[in-house]
C-alpha cells in the first residue's frame, strides 16, 4: 500500500507529515472523513503546512505523496480535480462550478471526500463570492431613460452567476459582456445560459491583452486577480478602471492572508493564490492611479475573500 511507503516513525525528519499520511490511511479505509474528523484532519494539515514552511519537511516531498495518494484513492473527487488540473490551470470553470453546485462524486464511496473539500473555507468564501456579486448588481439604480445597465464580467468562467440572476431578477435591466480566456469555459457558459443570451456576449479573449473599450457602470472580476502578481495586477487594474463610466464602480475580488485552508488548497489541491491584504489591495490601486478616498474593500461571510471596490467620478 502506498501510504507504508513512508516510514512512520516519528523520529525521522519528516516532522508531522507520518501522522499525516497515518491519519489518511485510517480515514481512506473507513470511507472517507465525516464531519467529526474534520478538525483533526485540518490540524494536520496545517501542522504539516507549518513543518513546510519551517524547513523541516520539503514542499517537493509532500507533494510528491500526496499526488500519490491522491491519483490512487482520490479519482473523481474535486481534490484530484483541483491537482490534475484536467483543463490545464488550478481554479479552472468546471472546479468552481463544481463549488458552486455543491457538487460531490458520482461514486458513492468518495462523497466523503467532497463534503470535506466543500466544508473547508476557501469554497465557502467562492460560493459567497457568487452571492456578493448579485449584491453588487442589486444596488444598481432603475435607468430613467429605459437604456440598460452595461456590466463587464472579467474572467467570467461558468457564469453561473449570471445564469442565478437572470432566473431571479429581470434580466432586461442589465447587460454583461464577459472576456473570458479559456473557449471550453465559454462554450459552458453559453450553454448554461443560453436562455438569456439576449443579455451577454462572451469574448475569447485574454484579458490581461484585451478590454472591451465601450464604457461600463460595473466591471468585476471575481477572481482573475487570485493568479497575477502585483506588477501585472497594477496594469490590468489600470485597464479596468479607464473603461468605467463616470459614477460607476470597479470591484474585484482577492484572497485574504486570512485563509484558514490555505494549507489544505497548496497541499492537497496544489491549489496557490496571490493572497493580498486590505492594505495592500489599497496601496495597489493607488499605484494604479486610483484616489484613496474612492476606494474601500469589503469582505464576503467568511472574510477570506476581500473585494476592493473603486469608485470613479
């Protein structure tokens, strides 16, 4: 079995990672995690996060057997979805709709798994993610002249979230464009919507290379900016905020540095996001010509993700 295949000896300088690799031998042969081993099991993850970043057990190690474990016992969960990437990149359109859905696996034996991945908060904070979206979208004053509200939806991925609000509001106040890099999200996207298509156009476009140049009175992005670094994030962030109509609003979304499973997305998921602070979401759009006194960041339920919210006059 592979989990003999690491000594378990507490006295090797492998630090926590033994228990580890115990604690999912026993849960792997009682089918998986209910929800009164779920503290135990973040405690040793993030143990081992701690030992990672201690030096006392390589990163390269852990992954290596967690990838080992995972492709032996873990196929079909959203936990093998997330490390073998099937469309190329971690938080791919299929994953986070999987997140919104509350989806589990096919096989029964594995439902486990997911309910433990779903109960972990980053999905509780992309599934608020979606809620606080409509939020932003429900604040929008009725149009006085009958012209619809243009909103750009920057890395759009499933658009179940548009899909949601045009099911629960009326969607002729609002239109979306949406650029979206990856064409199999598109083609998803379409087909989840497809009933209101009237109400959104999709672009294939990356967005870090092209902005749609017509004015909007939101521009949002949930996540794109969870994967830039700061020097790219600062140029797309300038993009964004010339093609806001005056009195209209950028908001984007980012990570917090308070992520409770931060752990379990790098260690299991080799899941990694630029995590940001509210200063330093702040300090960012300054840099990229924002004035202070616009900008405010705000935070879902959770408060492990933020969204900055710049305002242009």
């Amino acid at each position: 079995m592979l989990l003999d295949s690491l000594p378990r000896s507490r006295k090797l300088d492998t630090g926590y990672l033994p228990t580890l690799m115990d604690l999912l031998g026993d849960l792997i042969s009682a089918g998986g995690p209910r929800p009164e081993d779920y503290a135990e099991l973040n405690r040793s993850i993030r143990k081992v996060g701690d030992d990672i970043r201690g030096g006392v057990v390589t990163e390269e190690l852990v992954g290596r057997l967690l990838a080992e474990v995972t492709e032996k016992h873990f196929e079909g969960t959203l936990q093998h979805a997330a490390r073998s990437k099937p469309h190329g990149y971690s938080g791919d359109f299929q994953i986070i709709d999987s997140i919104y859905c509350l989806s589990t696996a096919v096989n029964p034996k594995l439902r486990l798994w997911d309910l433990f991945f779903h109960s972990q908060s980053a999905p509780c904070a992309v599934r608020n993610r979606k809620n606080y979206f409509h939020q932003v979208l429900s604040t929008l004053p009725v149009s006085v002249d009958g012209t619809r509200h243009r909103v750009l939806n920057v890395g759009s991925g499933p658009a179940r979230d548009l899909r949601e609000w045009f099911t629960s509001e009326r969607p002729q106040k609002l239109f979306f464009d949406c650029v979206e890099m990856d064409a199999k999200a598109i083609q998803y996207a379409s087909n989840l919507c497809r009933p209101y298509l009237q109400h959104v156009e999709f672009y294939h476009e990356n967005a870090l290379r092209y902005v749609p140049s017509r004015g909007y009175d939101v521009v949002w992005s949930a996540g794109l900016f969870d994967y830039v670094n700061d020097k790219v994030f600062v140029r797309l962030l300038k993009a964004l905020l010339g093609v806001v109509k005056p009195g209209g609003e950028l908001v984007i979304g980012n990570f917090s540095t308070f992520n409770p499973s931060r752990d379990y997305m790098e260690i299991f998921g080799d899941w990694h996001l630029a995590h940001r602070s509210r200063e330093q979401l702040i300090a960012l759009a300054e840099r990229a010509g924002a004035e202070i006194q616009n900008c405010s960041v705000h935070w879902e339920a959770e408060g492990v993700n933020l969204f900055l919210h710049i305002r242009v006059a």
